[in-house]
C-alpha cells in the first residue's frame, strides 16, 4: 500500500508543487525554529495555555475547531510544524494559481510567504499560529476554486472556503481578495480571455463574497444565539456599521497603513534603515516591472483591458484594509497584513513573465534581499521575546522567594503596587529601537514584567502555595493591564488572592506602607496585617 501511495504522489503531483512545498518547509523550518523549540511567552501566551479558542463573541466561530488539529494545549512545537505544512500547502496553491514553472521562482515565493512579518507576529501569538494558518490556505484555495472559467461546482466551493476561513480569522478575507486581484492582473495583461469573460469572472467574485459573507454572519448569529454570548466589542465586533464619515475614514486608514508598512521607521528622522532601503528599492522596481509589462504586452492599446487593471490596483490598498470599512475601530497590526506579501509575489510573476532573463534575476535578487532581512528580522524578535521571558521569570521567582518567606501560613491576601515597564505609550508605537527593524514592534524588552504579567507569571509559572490561594482559587481579578486601571474583560480569572480596590486604598494610606521602596529594594515586599504587599513601582 505505501508503495502505492507513493507512485501515485511521484505520478499525480506535480514537479512545481513539490518544489514549492519543500522550499516552504526548509525555509520556514530554518527561520522559526528557535520559536517551535523554545517557550517564548507572550502577554497573550499567558492566559492561553490551555485553551479551546471559542471566540464566538469576536466572530471566529470556526477558530476552536481549526486549532484543535494541535490540542488545546500550546505546544510550540507541534503548532510550529503544523503551521508550516499549511503556509506550505498555501504555497503549492499560490503556485498553480499564477502558474509558475521556474523553480528559482517557486523558492522565492515560497520564501516571502514563509518569513513575512504577519507571519513572524502570528508566531508571536502561537497558540493559535496553525488555525489562522489554516485560515490563510481556506483563503488561497477559495481563489484557486475560482479562477476564471471554473464551473459552478468551484464557485461553490469558493464561497464556502472563504467563509470558514473568515470564520477562524478576518483577516485572510483580504488575503483572498488580494490573490484574486493580482491573478487578475497577470491574467489581463497576458491578454487570455475576452472582456465578456474577465466581466464574468468579476461577477462570480462579487457572488462568491457577497454570499460567504452573508453564511458567515448567519452562522454566527445562531453560534452566538446556541452559545448565549454576545458580539464582542474587540474591534467594533459589535457596532459594525456603515457612513460617509466612515468610509472616508477608512479610505485615510487604509493609505496610511500601506504607507507605513513600506516606511514604518521615521527615515526622514532616523535615517535609512535595511528594511526601509530595501522597500524603497522594491516600490521602484515594481513600478518599472509595470511599466515593463504595459509596454511589452501593449495593454495600453486595450482601453478596457487597461482601466480594469487600474481599477484593480487603486483598490488594492483598501482590498488590504478592507475591514476599516466594517469598523473605525478596526486596528492594523502586523498579523493582519499578510495580503501584502502577494504584492512582493506579483512582482516576481510579471518580472518573470515580462522582463528578460537579466533583468529578471535582478529583481529576484532584491526579493532575496528582503527574505534574508525578514529571516534575520524575525530572530532578532525571537530573541528580543526570549529576553522578556528571562526578565520575567526571574522577577516572579525572586518576589515569588521573598513571598514565601513571609509566609507562615496565615496571609490571606496580596497586593501588588505599581508595575515595572520603564516605556510610554508614544516610545512603544513611535520611538521604539525594534521599530528600526520593520513593522514588528510586539515586543518590548520589558513588556512582561508589568504589573498583570509579573503575576499571571506568579500564578501560572510559580504558583504560589498561600492557604488564602489554595482555599479561593476562584477569585477574580480586579484590574489588569500595565496601568492596572482597565478592567479584566472575557471573563478572564487570574485565581490569585488580590485585595479589593476599597482595602487597597486604605493600605496604601498606612505608615507601613508609606515607609516602603520600590522594587527591588529590600523593603519593598513587606507583610502588613494579613497581606503581602508588593511595591513595584509609586501607584500612577
């Protein structure tokens, strides 16, 4: 029987397929394994251990069943390599889209897929990497089942993988969109189908989203009815809504965005930087790579031809961006931005396709440049998440130390002041020495040694032993965040004795405390009365 199987898979498969599938898994396997081989925890990480991923209220109602392919558990590992087999599959099927044959083409393809950033930031948030990268695959083979003259049956299918795969992340939504658009472009300017026939193709789209979008809604609806949740209110989950306020908005959100995905870092301030250099250099060859492409295909002769491939690239940002219109509260991170990556893979189609061989390796040159950089990128960001990881655990196991030793049995409570991030609102998005590298800036050497994560770590990682703890493990924390002002929210517990704001203030007012330092000093986890308190920092 294997023998079997493998002559079918030597027969059946073809060459194009397997390169791009192998490339992938090298590629991807020689990038992120440092993330699949160690425990880099972050803020997230923390309350997602064990978890079942039933984020019906946020909409992604088919998450759970998607992450259930690894366990519930976060096993960095087994989600690593699930998750590259699927941005593998995802290759193969980007591949036979655009149908490519050369297999330097093929590996660069499979190489800007495989190191993105929304790739990298996915592995960030681990514990559900392999479901949003299942999520991506639905995504190209929605397109693949769509492609033009597919039969009713592919249409079909179309519409209900992009509704599953709404349905575990939005995101890819425009992933789809994107990979469709720039199918369309190639298709266009190879000038293989009449007009009648890229009209038809349109329709089906317009049908094939239109409809999985209205069975995503329907079915989350009932999930949320059948489960009792309500919508979230993650993003405006919950007040989606339409106006002329918004859409102009959205269109000025969506611009930015893609402005600022090319320049994240401030250059003009700054200076230069590798991945500003390198995206700057790419926008150039792009357009020339265009501009090649007209000439050489003589789009400009078909006036029809050519104002459908304009329309496709105006809309391209907001194809990108295209939740902005669902919501203003829509948020852009990085995660959400793999669509962009199909412009750097349109680019290495039509160079292949319109440039002479020369000119052609050129281009593959710089798209190998910025594989590298996101190679490099990204380890430098695993690394940055390793030391966070250090600097936490050694905080919790020290304060966790000096806890246990003024503890004898009869403390009931503890309380934690204050919190040790040393960074503002406006360094971490603006001013960041990671935002040099890119758009990736999670990360933050200190971003887990705040006042909730210092004690998700106490709770999940050190587990303190206190009578009160182990008599009350179902007591709720009051406040979280790095400001300990934001209320908890999903019904989150952290299990750990805190007092009540009400006892807290009235601590906070005792000579005892007054008389404390801030951590590390060695007054500043002291015992008063019944709790432990400890001062991380003066209360904001």
């Amino acid at each position: 029987m294997g023998t079997g199987l493998l002559m079918i898979y030597k027969e059946k498969t073809k060459k194009e397929w397997k390169i791009a599938f192998l490339a992938t898994v090298i590629i991807g396997f020689l990038v992120h394994t440092y993330m699949f081989t160690n425990s880099l925890l972050n803020h997230d990480a923390l309350y997602n251990l064990y978890s079942d991923q039933n984020m019906v209220g946020s909409g992604r109602w088919f998450l759970s069943i998607a992450c259930g392919l690894s366990s519930y558990f976060s096993l960095p590992w087994v989600i690593g390599v699930i998750s590259i087999l699927f941005i593998s599959l995802t290759s193969v099927v980007v591949v036979d889209i655009f149908n490519v044959k050369n297999p330097i083409v093929i590996t660069i393809i499979s190489g800007l897929l495989v190191t993105f950033p929304a790739i990298t930031e996915t592995f960030f948030f681990e514990f559900t990497a392999d479901g949003y990268m299942v999520a991506m695959f639905l995504a190209a083979l929605s397109v693949r089942f769509s492609i033009i003259n597919s039969k009713k049956k592919g249409v079909c299918f179309s519409i209900i993988f992009i509704c599953l795969s709404c349905a575990i992340y939005q995101a890819y939504v425009s992933f789809a969109l994107m990979l469709a658009i720039s199918y369309f472009i190639v298709e266009v300017l190879e000038n293989r189908h009449s007009l009648k026939t890229y009209l038809c193709w349109i329709r089906n789209q317009c049908i094939i989203y239109i409809a999985g979008m209205i069975i995503y809604y329907i079915i989350w609806k009932i999930c949320l009815s059948v489960q009792s949740y309500e919508a979230a209110s993650y993003m405006g989950m919950d007040s989606l809504g339409i106006s002329i306020h918004s859409i102009l908005l959205a269109v000025y959100q969506s611009i930015r965005t893609i402005i600022f995905f090319f320049i994240e870092y401030n250059f003009i301030e700054h200076g230069l930087t590798v991945y500003t250099t390198l995206n700057l250099i790419f926008l150039i060859t792009l357009a020339l790579i265009a501009i090649f492409a007209i000439m050489k295909s003589k789009l400009y002769q078909r006036k029809m031809d050519l104002l459908l491939c304009a329309l496709a690239t105006i809309i391209t940002p907001f194809v990108i961006c295209i939740w902005y219109f669902a919501s203003s509260d829509v948020t852009y991170s990085a995660r959400e931005e793999q669509s962009i990556c199909l412009i750097f893979i349109l680019a290495a189609v039509l160079a292949e396709r319109w440039l002479t061989p020369k000119w052609s390796s050129a281009v593959g040159i710089i798209l190998a440049a910025i594989i590298i950089n996101n190679s490099v990128t990204a380890n430098v960001f695993y690394y940055y998440m390793n030391r966070c990881n250090q600097k936490t655990y050694a905080t919790a196991i020290e304060i966790s130390t000096r806890v246990h030793e003024l503890d004898d049995g009869t403390i009931t409570s503890i309380v934690i002041i204050g919190g040790l991030d040393t960074w503002s609102d406006e360094d971490y998005l603006d001013s960041s020495v990671l935002g040099s590298l890119g758009v990736l800036k999670s990360v933050d050497e200190n971003l887990l040694t705040s006042q909730n994560y210092v004690a998700l770590y106490l709770k999940n990682i050190i587990d303190f032993e206190l009578a009160y703890y182990v008599e009350n493990s179902d007591v709720e924390m009051p406040t979280r965040g790095k400001k300990g002002t934001e209320p908890v929210s999903n019904g989150w517990t952290l299990d750990f004795p805190l007092l009540s704001d009400e006892e807290k203030i009235a601590l906070l007012e005792t000579e005892e405390y007054q008389s404390m330092s801030c951590y590390p000093s060695s007054n500043s986890i002291v015992r008063i009365g019944d709790s432990i308190i400890i001062k991380l920092s003066e209360p904001l």
